[in-house]
C-alpha cells in the first residue's frame, strides 16, 4: 500500500505544479526524418537552455513525429540518432509552435560520439509501451533471442525457452511486427542475439492490435541497413560446452531498391541433469522412488532470410522477404530408478531414450505501403504464408537391473505435424483534423495444423495411440480506433470484433469431432496526461483472447516416460482478460523511474490438471501420472511494478526492475477445487561500465520468488549473465560472455502422491564472439527495420 500512496502523492504534486503555471506552457512539434525523406523512428529529442541545461526530452513516434511542452522561452532543440549526424535548431518558444521537418544525415563528425553512448543496451520508457534497445554489448552479441528476451525488464524466459510477461505466459510474440513460425513454436533460439535491434513490450494493447495474448505482446525488432552502398558483416562465434555459430549478412541499397540477405547456421551441444524423488499411495501401498536423469542434447541447423524494398514511387514502396529455417535436435536420455516398498523390497530399472526431432520453418512476407499528400495519411496491404513440419521420434529401452536382470520394455513412438497458415491484413490511417485520427482495419487469417502419430511395442500398436487429427482455424477481425492529442492530454478509444471458427476433426472412432464458432468485441481505451516536465501518466483498459496453442489441443504428446502422459484437450475453450493499468513516468537527467500497477480478470483460464492412476499401458505397478488442461471459472491478478535507471557518468549505467504480483483463482473440475490465493515477486538488477582500453562491462542478476497454485511450487530461481566487449574500429567488434545454470525446481502434491523435481537444462556456459564489417559507399551502420507495429 505504501508505494501505490507514494505514486499518488507524486502525480498530485506534478499536477499542482502543472496547474500553477497553465499560461507558460506552449507546444512544441515537428517531423524528424532522413535525407532520404523517410520518416525516423525513435530519434532522440532534447530541449535545451542556452547555457545547455536539460530542460525536458523525448523520443519520435513511427511517423516520426514529436511533441513537447515546455514554458516560453529561448532553446536549443538537439536531435540525435545513431548513424546519423546530430542536429541542432534554435527556437524561440512564444507560442504553439510547429517546426518544419527537422533532416538528419547519415555520417557527420559527430558520430564516433553518438556511437560510444548507444552501444550499450538501454531501455526508453514510453507511456504506451517499453522498447529495449539492443545494443552492440557482450550480452546482446553472444546467444540467441531467447537471451535478448531474458535481459528485459517484465520478461521471464524459462529454461526451456518459454516466455512469460509479468509472470503470465500468455503472450503473442512477433517479429518486425508479424507473425512467425517461429515465435508460435518455441523456436526463438534460431534468431541470433546480434541481429536484434530492440524489443517493444507493450503491455496492455489497444484494438489496433490483433487481441491474442492476454498478457500482452512482445515485439522483435530485427536490424536492417539502409545506407546507399553495398556491404555487411561476418560474425563467428564458439563456446564451452560445443557451441559453434556463424552468420553472414549481406546488403546493396540504391536509390530506389535495397535487397538483404543473412545466412546462419549451429552446431551446438548441451548437457543437462536432474533428480526427482516421488512417494506415492496406492491401492493402500507406499512406493518411494529415486530418480536420476542424464541428457545429452545435439542441435544442428542453419537459417537463410533474404528480401528487398522497392520504391515504386515517391508514395509506394513494395517489401517482399523469405526466410527458412532448418533444424534437426539429436537427444539421447539416460534415466535411473530406483523402487523402495513399504516391506523394505527394492527395485532398480534403467531407461535409454533416443530422441530425433527434424524441423522446417519457412516464412513469406509481403508489404505495400502508400502515403498520400496529406501528411499522416497512410494505406498497408499486408501478406504473409507461413509453414513448418516437424516429425518427433522416440525410442525407449527399460531394463530392470535389479532384483533381476532383463529388458522389461521396448517401443517407439511418432508425431508428424505440419502447418500452413495465410493472413491478409490492411491497415488504413488518416488525420482528422490537426490534433486527431482515425485508424482502420481488417484482418484475415487461416491455419491448418495436420497430426499424425502413433505408439508401437514392435509391429503393434498401443491402444489409443494411433491417430491422425486435423485442426481448422479461421479468424476474420476488423477494427476502427479515433485517437485524439493536443498539448499535455490526449486519449485513445477502440473497438476490435474478431470471429474465431475452429474445426478439430479426428480419425479415431473414440474421438468425436469438434466444430465451434464465437465472435467477440474487443475495447479499449487509454488516455495520457503530461504534468510538467518530470511527471506524465497513462490509464488504459482492453479486452483480450487467449486461444489454445495446438499442443494443448493434441490427444498425444509422445511417452518419454511409460509411468508419466500428458494428453492434450480438444474440446478446450479460450481465456478471455479484461485489463486495466496506470503508469507514471518521472524522467530526470539522470534518473528515470517507471511505476505501473494494474488489475486484470480472466474467465475461463487454462490449468493443467495433474492425476495419479493405478491404471498402466504397460502394467507397471506404480501406476501413471496423467496431465491434461481444462478451462477453469475464474483467475484474477493484479501487480506493481517499478523499472527504475540511474546514469551517473556517460561511463556508468544502474537499472533495475521490481514486480509484485498476486492472483486469486477459482474453479472446480471433476468434483476437485483449484480455488487458490498467492502473491510473490520477481526482480532485477543490471550494470554497465567502460573500463580502461574501452572496454565494456555488462552485468545482470535475475531472481523470481516461489510461485504456487492448488497443485503445484514452482522454486525460487536466480539466473545471472555476465559480459565484455571491445571495439577496435567501426568495423571489428569481440565480446566474451559467461552464463549461470539455466535450471527448474518444482514440487507436486496430490491425495496418492508428493514429488520433488529438480533438473538443470544448462551448466555453466562460456562463449566467445567476433564481428567484421565491410561496406562500400555510404556508411552502413545498422538501425532498425521498419517492422515497428507502434
């Protein structure tokens, strides 16, 4: 209660100051672009007295566009981005004032200096989202996206690669903002840390966003050149245990056509332990078992992406781009058990899982975008065909060591998926006056998701295990959204209708289909205040959908283990949110502080309800531990949240997150209550400094507090990166970096059952990264694709 009181005081007294002075404060606007005419997101904006005090700051918006509000006055407007020549304009501030476009040009004496303060990673706070700018540090060069994600304030990456926002995992991940095949299986690794150029985090999203994800969405942001010339970059890297990466990116810009290319591959090999120790009840006997597992994991795969911009005139520029990925994990698992009954009887058992998953993630996008003469008039046709298959293959070996000694079991088990999903979308913008617009616009999307699987002991097949399922998806949406700003106030009103139809058809006579049709509105609204010059805020509210992910929705999930099975649930409904949170930024000089706190009610949220059978396929005694989702009445939540950064020297950078939340959940399946209350915290804290020789030092410490629910404890976890990096020019960059144990600790408690389940996926990790530039014609530096869903 105590921080919710100190962020109310503080947004009182910026209002008192703001209403003290109400004739003094006048607008100040203008467009920021390149030489090339285009408009330049995310440039820096600062206001300053003549004697170079910082009087107030901002960052443009994807039109490029910026306002500020400050007291009349002399000033020194300075803009800057990297890449670019820092600008500087003298304004005489008497009035409402709209400046002509302010030009930035690529290169300028003042570069090397621009360069120095942005290569670190750093966070730019915005009211309606957070963008982590990824910078050219040792933890942002080394790893993949996975590691980018981990490193960002709100987000959780588990160590099996699942991303989480402000502890809820139901949040929509896009690249250049559009969907991926990647994203939507877990595939991030396949993106290398050094091709990202910022991550937006947008947490609570208005209707112009497609409204999956009841957490929110993440969006990756991927580097693009955009310098006349031609040239690109070569980036080895190695590491311990065998890590082996490569990649190579290519580009030619001219005036009116730019292509790319990036070709990458890993040969990469990981080592993971853990131990489960479990006593069950059943049919009146106690079973103790001790469990040890031993994983080696072998990843091999390469990724090609390629694409060009044409400009087919001042107004039209056409984007086409392919990319594929290919990837084949290569898993051998060695499992010990050991069986104690309550008359003192032991048995010990020991299982080899071979495991082969080959995949292929291929991707095709196309964008048309026109402007109009009026400025901030804008029409995006969108395409995009995206496909993968991947074929899971398992095979289990049990043998009983002791009391004696034989093979008890053999099978194999297969899983052959494959999708191919279509999207169109248009998206159309025009000004309504000077200080409002309107925005609308369609979506069409259609998936198909084919299953093919079956068990086998031998030639015969398991019964229930053999199975062909087909899952339909159709989601036609359409949205219209009136923005209005003017000075220090502005709001946003939206309205998104989405119909979802779905099909599941199966082959199995069991199994009956599944066809179900909804549509669903889908507001929001947001407004924003400005105080003064420290103080602003937000409050805005939505309404969002999490549909169920096909691996929810699949009868099998493979048998690595003939006592553990997790069955997926067809018949699964979506969640819906609705969403309410207020931020207040403070913004200093060297100090920047970031509150939010926020409220949110789900109906019908996913549970994995976790069982214990006396029932086995294959006879055991100890019976099976069956899992499976089902939807669940209600799950509310509500946190605060504080991002602060404190940057004493141009040398030396503090950031830290904080995050507590608690959730009250209620629902009964099967005569059985989840109704459950908890609250727990997450944080963490993050150093850069320069050293002498220029060299770069990065630092970051991760801590999540325990986190429980009716059935289950997830342990407290801590994850810690360390990095250096050094530049030799503008065109040799290395870096070295050191990363703890990725690891999972987790208890389950039933009526038959109690278990204790650690495994560490990753030891300790070292690994070693080196760049080289080359480029002829104008400078290449990097900046950002303009793939911003802002």
């Amino acid at each position: 209660m105590r921080p919710l009181i100190i962020l109310v005081l503080l947004a009182l007294a910026g209002n008192l100051l703001a209403t003290a002075l109400p004739n003094l404060k006048v607008n100040l606007s203008a467009t920021v672009i390149t030489d090339e005419g285009a408009p330049l997101e995310y440039a820096t904006v600062s206001a300053l007295r003549p004697d170079s005090t910082l009087v107030d700051g901002t960052v443009t918006d994807t039109d490029g566009t910026f306002s500020l509000s400050l007291p009349k006055g002399n000033y020194v407007l300075r803009v800057e981005f990297l890449g670019f020549a820092t600008t500087e304009v003298p304004v005489v501030l008497d009035g409402n004032l709209k400046l002509e476009d302010i030009t930035l040009s690529a290169g300028g004496v003042e570069l090397d200096a621009v360069e120095v303060r942005a290569s670190k990673s750093q966070m730019s706070l915005q009211l309606d989202k957070k963008v982590f700018n990824v910078g050219a540090d040792a933890l942002a060069q080394g790893g993949s996206a996975n590691e980018v994600l981990a490193q960002v304030p709100s987000v959780t990456v588990g160590a099996t690669g699942n991303v989480s926002l402000r502890g809820n995992g139901s949040v929509r991940i896009l690249i250049n903002g559009r969907p991926s095949a990647l994203a939507d299986n877990n595939s991030l690794d396949a993106i290398p840390a050094a091709s990202i150029e910022s991550v937006e985090v947008i947490t609570n999203p208005s209707a112009r966003y497609e409204a999956a994800g009841t957490a929110g969405i993440i969006n990756i942001i991927l580097k693009k050149d955009s310098e006349r010339g031609y040239g690109g970059s070569l980036r080895l890297g190695v590491g311990q245990p065998a890590d082996f990466q490569g990649s190579l990116n290519l580009n030619y810009r001219h005036e009116k056509f730019n292509a790319f290319a990036n070709l990458g591959g890993r040969y990469a090999n990981f080592r993971g332990a853990g131990d489960l120790q479990r006593a069950s009840t059943l049919n009146g006997e106690t079973t103790m078992l001790d469990q040890i597992i031993r994983m080696d994991r072998n990843d091999k795969a390469w990724s090609a992406y390629t694409g060009f911009d044409y400009k087919l005139s001042d107004q039209a520029t056409l984007t086409a781009s392919y990319s594929v990925y290919d990837v084949i994990n290569d898993d051998f698992t060695t499992t010990s058990y050991a069986y104690r009954s309550e008359d003192g009887s032991e048995r010990n058992l020991e299982q080899g899982l071979d495991y082969l998953e080959p995949g292929t993630y291929q991707q095709i996008d196309v964008i048309y975008d026109k402007t109009f003469e009026q400025k901030g008039r804008k029409l995006s046709l969108y395409f995009n065909h995206d496909s993968w298959s991947e074929g899971e293959n398992e095979w289990v070996d049990l043998q009983e060591l002791a009391p004696n000694s034989q093979q008890l079991l053999g099978y194999n088990t297969f899983s052959g998926e494959s999708s191919k999903d279509y999207l169109l979308r248009s998206d159309y913008v025009t000004p309504l006056g000077e200080n409002s617009k309107l925005e609308m616009g369609i979506r069409l999307e259609s998936r198909v998701i084919s299953s093919d699987y079956f068990a086998k002991q031998g030639e015969d097949v398991i019964l229930g295990f053999d199975n062909e399922l087909d899952y339909f998806e159709e989601v036609g949406g359409a949205f219209m959204e009136y923005a209005y700003e003017k000075e220090a106030f502005g709001f946003q009103l939206g309205l998104r209708n989405e119909y979802t139809s779905i099909r599941v058809e199966n082959t199995q006579e069991s199994q009956e289909d599944i066809q179900k049709n909804y549509n669903q509105l889908f507001p929001s609204l947001s407004t924003s205040y400005k105080f003064n010059e420290v103080f602003s805020s937000q409050l805005s509210f939505s309404r969002r959908i999490r549909r169920p992910q096909f691996w929810q929705l699949s009868t099998f999930g493979g048998i690595r283990n003939p006592s553990v099975l997790f069955t997926g649930n067809p018949d699964l409904n979506p969640a819906y949110s609705n969403r309410a949170e207020l931020n207040v930024m403070a913004r200093w000089e060297k100090v920047t502080i970031n509150p939010a706190i926020y409220a949110s009610a789900t109906t019908d949220y996913f549970q994995n309800v976790v069982e214990q059978s006396a029932d086995n396929i294959f006879g055991f005694e100890d019976g099976t531990i069956l899992s499976s989702p089902v939807n669940l009445d209600q799950e509310t939540s509500y946190g605060l949240e504080l991002f602060a950064s404190y940057r004493p020297t141009e040398a030396l950078n503090f950031s830290g997150d904080i995050h507590y939340y608690g959730y009250r959940q209620r629902g009964e399946f099967e005569e059985r209550s989840f109704d459950f209350d908890f609250a727990t915290w997450s944080g963490s804290l993050r150093a850069q400094v320069t050293l002498p020789l220029d060299i770069d030092l990065q630092a970051r410490l991760a801590y999540s507090a325990p986190r429980k629910d009716a059935q289950s404890i997830q342990r407290a976890n801590y994850y810690g990166t360390l990095g250096l990096s050094r530049r030799w020019s503008s065109k040799i960059m290395a870096s070295f970096s050191v990363r703890a144990p990725r690891y999972q600790r987790s208890s389950q408690f039933r009526p038959s059952f109690v278990e204790e389940n650690y495994f560490e996926w990753t030891g300790w990790t070292f690994g070693a990264n080196v760049q080289y530039r080359f480029e002829k014609g104008a400078k290449a530096d990097e900046r950002r694709q303009r793939g911003s869903i802002r």
